[in-house]
C-alpha cells in the first residue's frame, strides 16, 4: 500500500514521517498552503469588546496559530474571563499550550454537532461567541447557535492558498509509486483534489481508497463516486496512523 498525504502544513508533514517510519510507503502533496487572514489583525479588539462568559471559538488548529502571533505581535494576553471551544481534542491541546488557558471540546464526537450537544452550548440567549476560522468553511455551527440566541460574528484569521502543481508529473509520480490510498481531512481537501486530477484520470483518482475524519467528507466522497471509503475514528495524525495501519 502506497499512501497519499494531502493534509496541509506541519501536520500533513508528521503523517509521512510516521507512515514512513512503519514501514509504509507515504507521499506529501499539500493542496494548501495557509496565509494571514484579511480580518486577522482585528483579533484584538474584537476580544476586548466580549462580555464576561462570552465565547471564542477556533474552528481549527490554523485558527490557534494565526490568534496566537496576532496576540503575541500586540501584546495582547488571552483573558481568563471568556470561554474557549473547539471541536478537537488536538486543537484544545494545543491552545491550551499555547495560552494557559482552560478549553472545552466534545469528546465522544469532534464536529460541530458534537459540540453543541455539549451542556454549556443548550442555553445562548444573549451570549455572544466570535468564531475564529479560515475563508470559507462550514457554516453549521454557526448557525446553529445564532438559532439558540447567540450572537454570533466571524473573524478570518487565515486563508488558504492553493498550490499550483504540474497536473501529469504529480500523477505520474503518485502512479510510479503504486498509489492506493488518500488521506483527505476536510471537505476543501478533497474538492481541491478532484479539480487537481484531470478528468482522464478520475477514473484511477476514484478507484483509490479514501481515508477521512468525518461522516460528512465520506458522504460528499461517496456523491463524488469513491466505493472505498474508511473512517478515522478522530482527526489527530495518530488516530489516522493506527487506521492505515489496520
């Protein structure tokens, strides 16, 4: 088995490096690479001006790293008075590290359903949570609680930037290694993967096996036509590890 990593920065990067070092054969082929966001230098102010019990909530561990520089660069401390969610227990970890401070996150489902069946998210009314997240995205949540009576405001701390490939030198290289199998995290991931491969090679892109993190990517995929479809039970690199490896 062949693997093809398209997770983005760091992360995609500690993927190859553990498949690697198992004994599997893994290629790197980040569609994205990430960029301050336009609303990024906001950050701030749109902070100081949350009540006490407001929410901050980062969609993604990108969302904690842009914050943190734009916090670091002003001067800025993260207050202890608001309350910070995500959807991870990767992304909690990792701002928790960051901050010092305390983060809730759903542990049994790391999406956005999981979080708002957590208890502290039943009653909104008057609250307001800022969504720290890329371009684009998924918009559930938000909307979900803005119908529990929230106030809700997003903030573009990063952007995603595609990467420009030479369409048939990459499928040719991914071929010659006997590719089988894609490791695609998010729902951008894998629509930038299918505008990647020319329409002549859908056929060989589909016939792979597609590893994802979400019922919601393995639905998408399956609309797109993937038979082979396998679920990590989490998003952390881990997880993906031990369920390639399985």
């Amino acid at each position: 088995m062949a693997v093809l990593v398209t997770r983005p920065d760091e992360r995609g990067k500690q993927l190859v490096d553990l498949l690697n070092q198992s004994g599997m054969t893994a290629l790197y082929l980040p569609l994205f690479s990430f960029q301050c966001g336009a609303e990024l230098e906001q950050l701030p102010s749109k902070l100081n001006q949350l009540k006490v019990g407001d929410y901050v909530f980062f969609v993604s561990r990108s969302a904690v790293d842009f914050s943190v520089k734009i916090l670091k660069k002003s001067g800025f401390q993260w207050r202890e008075d608001l309350r910070y969610i995500t959807v991870g227990q990767n992304t909690a970890q990792y701002f928790s590290c960051q901050s010092e401070r305390a983060i809730h996150y759903p542990i049994s489902q790391e999406n956005s359903e999981g979080l708002l069946a957590l208890p502290q998210m039943q009653t909104l009314s008057g609250r307001r949570i800022l969504i720290l997240r890329g371009n684009g995205g998924r918009n559930y949540f938000a909307e979900q609680a803005t119908s529990r009576g929230a106030i809700v405001e997003t903030l573009e701390c990063y952007r995603r930037e595609p990467i420009n490939y030479n369409q048939e030198e990459q499928i040719d290289i991914c071929k010659r290694s006997g590719t089988d199998t894609l490791v695609v995290t998010s729902l951008e991931i894998l629509r930038g993967l299918i505008e990647l491969i020319p329409k002549h090679e859908q056929e060989w892109l589909k016939s792979c096996r597609l590893v994802t993190v979400s019922e919601r990517i393995a639905d998408a995929a399956k609309n797109y036509g993937w038979q082979t479809i396998i679920l990590s039970p989490k998003a952390d690199n881990q997880s993906l590890l031990n369920t390639l490896l399985s």
